[in-house]
C-alpha cells in the first residue's frame, strides 16, 4: 500500500469513522486526528440526554426524505456501501452491545454514551491513529503539486497528502469561509432541530404535560409531522416539535421563527370521523360533564384547559353541545392553533442544516469535486435528518466512506 499522510480535522463521530476505517484499509498510512477542542467525541457524550442514540432501525421510514430533509438522495446512495445495519454490526462486533428501544431508537446496552467514545478511541488508538488535540485549523491551501498546507490557529502548518474536513455543523457561516475560498458552494449553516417559544401563558401553565401522538402543521405550508409533544415552561418540545423545526428549518428561519402552528390533539385527520366520535359520546353519555369524560384519553389538564378555550363550562353535559359546540370542539381537537414567538436557544447537541453544497461532492467517494484528495464527512456536509439517532447514522456512513475512499 501506498505510504500517505492523511490529516482529519474534527475529532467528531464522522471524524473518528473515517479515521479507523481508513486506518484499518490501509495500515501503512499515516492518519491524524485534529481536534480544536480538548475533548474529542464530545457531542457524542451529551447526544441522546447523556445516552447516545447513535443509530435507528428505520423500520418506519418509508422514504429517506423523511428523515432526511437535506440530504436524503445521498444518503440513499451511500447506504448501499455502508447502512444502519453495517453500523450495528460494527458497534457489536466491536464489544458494545446494543438495544433498540420500542421506538426504534437504538442505544448502547449500557445506557452510556461514554460506551460509544472509549470504544471508538480505544479503536482508534489500538490501530496506531494520531489523536491530536487543541489544534484549531484556520484553513487549508493546495499547493500545486497536489498537497495540502494545514495552518493552526496555534501557528503551527503541516502538509499533508489527502485531507478530510469533519468539523461538525456551525451557526456561524464564518467558520466555512475559508472552504469557500478554495472554491466550494456554501448553503447557510442555521439550526435545524429546535424547540418553539409559545407566548400563550395558560397552555405554558400545563408544563410537563405529554401527548402522545399528535401532528402538528404550519397552516399554509405542506411541513407537518406526528409524535410525541411535550408542554415546557417556554413552549413546545418533543419530536412532534423537533421534527417539524428539521423540516421547516428554512422556512422557519426565512420568517424570523414568528409563525402559527397548528396542533391537532386527536391525531385525526379525517374531520368526519372526529365527528362521528365526538357525536357517538353524545348520543352513549348525554348526561355526563364535559369534564368527566375525555375524548382520545388525553390528559386532564390538557383537557381542561381546551373546556376553558371553548369558553364552557365544566359542569355543562355532553347532550347541551349543540351542533356548534360539536363543531368548535372538533376544530379545538384538530386545529388548535399557537403562535411562536421565537425557538430556543442554539445548543450545542442540536444540529445545522446547510455547510458545503452538496453539488460539489462526488456522490460514490465524498471528494471534493473542486479540490481533489479533499473529502467532506458528517454535518459539515448539507445534510441534517429529524430526531431519533438518524443524524448520528448520517456521521458513521459519511465517515466511514471517506474512510473507505481517502487511502485509495
């Protein structure tokens, strides 16, 4: 094999995949690990509350566009090389047990998201991979021979023979302005999976609150999604929510994150069938409270809080409705409509959407079509998905491939 110098700047989940598999193809390169941070991996230890979702079954996901709103026509390709089931077999293979909880979410057996780093650094340094940290790279120039001229916010330079850029997603379009430089498209980098600031202060008042399911909708648009919901002392959370921020995210940042939403509590879609439901109470309970029956189980305080919307009062029977109170509590039920104001604060376990333009990477290897030998992996790349492990899944294929192609 070919003696190389191969330089991975990011010491991310993408980073370290690209850096074993490339390792592990090719022993006899040279492979460095350059990380800006003391720690390497640590998104990965705070993902998944501390417990790393690192991949999904996708036994749900019908079309990658589903869970990849950006991203997903690669993905689709790439997973014929290197899929979520070659990602479970390589963390078991690799002495880290795995379960996959009810929601197809898939976790360390341990519940550790420290299970998935010591496994892959304890990889990555059994195979003889440079791990260096506190090395910030400022950018990087081709020389016309060919190779690569890394400067270090340190003030340190290295040349190396091929190059990957795994640095992970930024809110800050700076941060890419030097791979703009070398020619590559950038698409704006803003978040993409967040949660929303609702100002109605009677539905923050039922914080703690779950529904499971919903959907929930931006009236006018075509994004929608369904899960769970959660009600937080600031507004709405849960994958019902997280979802909908991933799919809208530039619509949502195109106007300011001062939007309706609409949530339809019934998770019915069909308004005749909610109909025929609600009038089916009437007709079984005429004589029972609005209060003391619930429609679809949902919860009490919740329920309570929709009576007190519609203006009823609680003692009021099922048979006193009428025909408009049948249909005011279906559009409660279906089309209860919230404003946001706002989303919540940028964190460092949530994701971007945008990076390095997608048309400018060969679709087979990763490489950069505008500086050949450089290769892109993970979030930097225009790629982001929904919750539920399926970015991470994202970072352990896209490494992996550059990986396989950047010791060719």
């Amino acid at each position: 094999m070919i003696k190389m110098n191969v330089a991975i700047v990011g010491g991310g989940a993408s980073g370290f995949f690209a850096a074993i598999r490339a390792k592990s193809k090719n022993p006899n390169a040279n492979i460095t690990i350059f990380e800006k941070n003391q720690n390497v991996l640590a998104k990965v230890m705070i993902t998944g509350g501390g417990r790393c979702n690192l991949t999904n079954t996708f036994e749900e996901i019908s079309d990658l566009k589903h869970a990849y709103p950006r991203g997903h026509k690669l993905m689709k390709r790439l997973f014929k090389q290197f899929d979520y089931n070659e990602v479970y077999k390589w963390f078991e293979d690799n002495g880290v047990p795995l379960v996959t909880q009810e929601d197809l979410c898939v976790f360390p057996e341990s519940q550790e998201a420290a299970s998935i780093v010591n496994c892959l650094i304890n990889e990555a340094k059994r195979l003889g991979v440079n791990i260096m940290t506190g090395y910030k790279m400022e950018k990087a120039v081709q020389t016309e021979d060919g190779l690569f001229m890394l400067y270090f916010k340190n003030g340190k330079t290295q040349v190396f023979d091929r190059v990957a850029i795994t640095t992970g997603g930024s809110p800050n379009i700076n941060d890419l302005q030097h791979l703009r430089e070398m020619g590559h498209g950038i698409e704006a980098p803003i978040p993409s999976l967040f949660t929303f600031n609702i100002s109605d202060k009677k539905i923050l008042a039922l914080m703690g609150t779950v529904v499971n399911p919903v959907i929930t909708s931006i009236p006018s648009t075509k994004f929608r999604s369904q899960g769970p919901l959660l009600v937080t002392h600031w507004g709405f959370s849960g994958p019902a929510i997280l979802k909908l921020s991933s799919h809208a995210a530039r619509y949502l940042h195109e106007n300011n994150y001062n939007v309706d939403i609409s949530v339809n509590w019934a998770n019915v879609v069909n308004r005749d069938e909610i109909e025929e439901y609600i009038k089916n109470i009437v007709n079984e309970y005429p004589n029972k409270q609005l209060a003391s029956l619930r429609p679809y189980d949902m919860p009490s305080r919740l329920w309570t809080y929709i009576i007190d919307k519609l203006s009823l009062p609680k003692e009021k029977k099922w048979s006193e409705l009428g025909k408009s109170g049948i249909n005011r509590m279906i559009e409660a039920l279906t089309n209860d409509i919230y404003h946001v104001k706002g989303k919540g604060a940028y964190r460092e376990e949530f994701v971007t959407c945008g990076g390095v333009s997608l048309s400018d990477i060969d679709y087979h290897t990763l490489e950069s079509k505008i500086c050949p030998h450089l290769f892109f992996a993970g979030e930097v790349l225009d790629i982001d998905a929904i919750t539920g492990g399926f970015n991470l899944q994202a970072a352990w294929t896209t490494g992996y491939i550059v990986g396989q192609n950047i010791v060719e």
